[in-house]
C-alpha cells in the first residue's frame, strides 16, 4: 500500500495540496475557455478528484523502475508515455463533464474546447512532478533502510569479532604457552590486542581501503597460527591495484574466519588458505579458498554467509555478488564489490 | 591410573599434560590424540580411566567420540565457551573444564574423577546428551558406529532403515548392518523427522527408500524398500507414513 495512507494526517496534508493545484488549473483554463467560475468548477473538481489518486500511482511504477534499472532515456520514455496517457484520460473526464454540465451552462462543452490543451499540458506536468517526487521518497527511504543495515550487520560483524570460540581459545593457548615460552605467550597476548583494537577501530567507519581490511584478516590469522601451527597455512595472490579498493569495514574478515573454523580447525593436517585479489571491470574481485573436510559433522557456517550476503546487499544491491562453490574437499567462496578507489 | 587427551590443539594438550604431570604424580598420559578417530582407538586399547576430551575436533566431535567409548571411562570435557554443549555437559560427563581454566579448577576436576573412576556413566545414553546438545530444528547428518577398532560413519542419506534390537538398533546401510547400543527413540528424535519415519515400533525407514506399502493383514502393512527388503508397518506408522508425504 502507499505509504500515505498510512497516517490520515498525511493523507490529508496531500489532499490539502490539491486545493491550490485545482485553483491554478481552474484560473489557467477559465482564462483559456473564457469560462465562468461555476462552470469551471464543474469540470475542474472532477478532474482533481480523479488526479489526486491517479498521482499515488508512482509509488508502484517507480518501485518496479528503479532510478538506476535501465538507461535514462528509456525510464524518461516509459514515464512521458504513462504521463501522456494520464492526460489523455483526465482530458476524457473532463469532456464528460463538460458535456454532462451544457444542460446548466449552455455552450460549455464548446468553449472547453479552446481550454483543452492548456489542461492536457498541465496535467501531464503535474504527473510528471509527482514522478519524481515519488523516486526522492524512495531514494530517501531506502537509503535510510540500507543505512540501518549496515549498521546493525556493524554491530553483528563486530560481535562476531570477538567470537566467544575465537577468544577463549586464543587464552588458552596464552595460558599454555605462559609455562612453556613466555615470550611467545606475551607476543600472542598482544597480537590478540591488536587484533581487537583494530577490528573496534575500523568498525567504525563504513568504508575502508581494502589494505586496511587485509591488515585485519592478517591480525586474525596471526592469532590462529598460534593455536593452529603448522596446521594452518596461508598462500596471498593480492594485485597491488586492489590496495586502494573501497570495502565496507569488516567484511572480508568473517570469511576468512569461516575458512579457518569450519575448514583448517576440522583437517587433521589442516591445510593452506589461499586469499586472491584483483581488479575486475566491475570493481573488486575476492576470493578465498580452503580446503574441508566433506565428511564433518554439520557446522554452522550459514550464518556468517548469510550476514555477509545481506549487507552486500543492503549496501551496493545487485550488483555485489558472494558466491559460494563447494568442490570434494575444497569450499571457495568469492566476493565481487562495486569498488570504487578511495583518495 | 592412566588418561587420554584429545584435542586437535597442541597448545590445548598442553595444558592438561602439564597439569596432570604436575598434579596427579601417579598419573600415566597412556596417549595424546589430535582427532576423534585416534581418541575412540586410544580408549579401546589403552583403556584410560580417564579421558580428556575437546568437543570440536576433525572427524569425530566429542559427543561422537562420547557415544563410541566404554562407559566406564570418566570423561572430562575441555572445551571453550560452547551455548548448546553446555546444557548437556552435567549429564555424562564427570566435569567440564571451560578453556583457560586454572589449577584449583583442574583439581577440583580430579577430585570428582577419582570418585567416580571405575563407576558406570550415570543419568542418560551419552547419544541423548548429543541430542541435548543440538540446537531446536538441527538434525543429525550422520551416525557414527564402531566397527571392531574402527569407526564407522553412515550419513543420514545411506542409512536405509534402523531395527531395534533390545539395548541396540540395527543400522541398515549399503547391504550391511552396524549395531549400536541406542535406543530407536533416540535414534529417531536425533534424525530429520521428514526424512525418517517411524513406521513400526521396532522400524524407522528412511522415507526415500519406500518404493510402495502393500496391506499385509488387518491393521497392518509391509514397507517395500528399493533393495526389496520388506519392512512391517504397524497402524500408528501407516498414518504417521500418510501423514509425512501428504505434507
């Protein structure tokens, strides 16, 4: 349904705005048709009635022809063409009336002839208007709508960060470690801060150079590589021209803590995690890729997925892909962002 | 006394060896495993009296590991923070030690271990605790039996029906049967319920592998499977059948 009819108080708002747009209609086709006060009345008050409804309609026009769909001259096109149609149509209500009212105004019907294309030519103009007040509301909305889920997928991703599994078992590898190699257990215990600090930091911001993501990622896994040792292998193929590369804040982190929990963490030799990076026509290409085990226990991962197909959606809509390829024993999963450079 | 540890962490062993050498002198460390398959082969033959065990771990997870080692073994869970594990813990474990934990908690550990060495696992089947442990609406993928030595592992999809047996069922699977001590209810309460249905008392079929139920006597019917085996189908399961795959 239109938002408007939603509360009364704004439905009334806009029909109160009917009332000066029926009087500069009204004046602009008296003084074309040299009409009289009443039988101007009699054909305009009909015509508003109708066109009041008539301009909700974009709602659900703008709605299935988003601003960014389809090329401008096509969108413009489809527009005029429903634009002109509405006029043709008002035009015929208005003739109805101005017929229906000769019995009481005698000639009427005649003398709105010379007022017809005046009141074709506005009404199709105020169509339009509401066109594209209808494509400011949904723009406004929907970037209010995304802007909400980013934040809360923020706050998810950051709660995420500090994974209850992750960090109990990073202490106790410090508290292994404070036994045997107290200089290791203080080098983990500080590589865990840096971890935590940065990943609060850049939560914070909603775009972050992909560099800086990465700096993260390797944070992470340098924690892990502690806990995990040799089990956990890294290989990087990232092109210097991605550095640059606008991501949203920890997005790329939770993938590669997917690889290291439900794949390395479940390989008795464990196995190697190979990140790429490149620059792709349609902006960032990321993938990583880690070999499973096909045959463990179900796991959870579902739900990082899940949380990163949504703000990728929530953030750039179509055009940000996640896909997701599980091979015999190797699961990759690859991010394309429509990236743009910072600075 | 003797302990196994396992854990796929070497950091995480670690920890335990070197409290059980430090605390309890008497101790023997009879193994070390890194995965859930030498854990269940460690127990059959080094028969700890003890055995430390991690939940998440490749090939087995600690409640598998659980369902396939003698009852007898006084098993400590060590494990990090896990909100569905927790619940289940008291139930057949003797203790849970939550990652990092301390000397006097370890104790405390071994104090309750001592009590109960040689005692019987109490309270419920540990194959009710892994049920206990699954979050709502999560069901077993696979089952897991012991096979001599070995471990065997059917996925739900292989498993053709179950057939209770007193304390055990029968796993049907690829032209073989696996005996696990369970009983069929649990059995059926830890499998996807629109996968499996309990057609008899004594049977649960995997839905997929009915080719059609012809009527048998009054009030009863025959399941016939894909390999020809012929399955009794009581009333309550007929419905119970017309019920699943009418939606």
């Amino acid at each position: 349904m239109h938002p408007i009819f939603q509360n009364w108080k704004f439905f009334l708002l806009y029909l109160s705005v009917w009332l000066p747009l029926g009087a500069i209609l009204g004046v602009l086709i008296s003084v074309a048709g040299s009409l009289r006060t009443m039988e101007t009345a009699a054909i305009i008050v009909p015509v508003i009635v109708v066109l009041d409804f008539v301009c909700l309609s974009p709602w659900y026009v703008c709605r299935a022809l988003p601003l960014r769909s389809s090329g401008a001259p096509r969108l413009l096109g489809q527009h005029v063409l429903a634009a002109m149609v509405v006029a043709g149509g008002v035009l015929l209500i208005a003739r109805l009336s101005a017929s229906g009212f000769s019995g009481i105004f005698p000639g009427l019907d005649r003398r709105f002839v010379a007022a017809q294309p005046v009141l074709s030519v506005m009404v199709a103009m105020i169509y339009l208007l509401s066109i594209a007040m209808h494509y400011v509301v949904i723009e406004a909305q929907t970037s209010r709508r995304s802007e909400l889920l980013a934040r809360e997928a923020q706050w998810r991703a950051l709660k995420a960060q500090v994974n209850p599994h992750f960090l109990f078992n990073s202490l106790n590898s410090i508290s292994a470690l404070t036994s045997s190699d107290a200089g290791r257990a203080r080098e983990m215990c500080i590589r865990l801060a840096d971890f935590l600090r940065t990943s609060l930091r850049l939560g914070e911001r909603p775009s972050i150079p992909f560099r800086e993501e990465m700096e993260l990622t390797r944070m992470y896994l340098d924690v892990e590589q502690v806990r995990f040792g040799r089990r956990l292998r890294l290989h990087e193929d990232l092109e210097p021209a991605c550095d640059e590369c606008e991501v949203p804040a920890l997005l790329i982190q939770p993938l590669v803590e997917n690889a290291v929990k439900h794949g390395i963490a479940l390989l008795d030799e464990g196995g190697e995690i190979l990140m790429l990076g490149r620059r792709v026509r349609e902006g960032l290409l990321f993938s990583i890729e880690n070999p499973y085990d096909p045959q463990a226990p179900a796991s959870r991962s579902g739900i990082g997925l899940a949380n990163v197909r949504q703000r990728l959606e929530a953030r750039y809509g179509s055009a940000g892909k996640l896909e997701v390829e599980a091979s015999d024993d190797v699961y990759r999963v690859t991010l394309i962002l429509p990236s743009r450079t910072l600075g | 006394m003797k302990a196994v540890i396992a854990d796929d962490e070497d950091l995480a062993r670690g920890v335990v060896r070197e409290y059980v050498l430090r605390e309890c002198p008497e101790m023997e460390i009879a193994a070390e495993c890194s995965n859930g398959f030498e854990a269940v082969k460690a127990c059959g033959e080094c028969k700890p009296d003890v055995l430390f065990l991690d939940i998440q771990m490749p090939k087995l997870d600690g409640f598998e590991v659980l369902e396939l080692i003698d009852a007898r073994i006084a098993v400590v869970f060590v494990t990090a923070f896990d909100q569905y594990a927790m619940r289940a813990f008291d139930a057949a474990a003797v203790d849970y030690l939550l990652k990092p934990f301390g000397v006097e908690r370890f104790r405390a550990a071994m104090e309750k271990v001592t009590r109960r060495v040689g005692e019987e696992r109490p309270a419920s089947l540990p194959v009710d605790l892994k049920n206990a442990a699954r979050p709502v609406g999560e069901y077993l993928e696979r089952v897991v039996v012991k096979d001599g030595a070995r471990v065997h592992v059917i996925p739900a999809g292989k498993l053709d029906y179950a057939e209770a047996q007193d304390d055990y069922v029968g796993l049907r699977s690829e032209g073989r049967t696996w005996l696990k001590q369970q009983t069929i209810a649990s059995l059926e309460a830890a499998l996807d319920p629109k996968r499996f249905v309990r057609v008899h008392r004594s049977y649960l079929v995997n839905l997929e592998r009915i080719t059609r139920i012809d009527p048998n006597t009054k009030d009863t019917w025959l399941a016939v499977l894909a390999d020809g085996s012929k399955i009794p189908v009581s009333r309550g399961g007929y419905t119970r059948f017309n019920a699943l795959v009418r939606g």
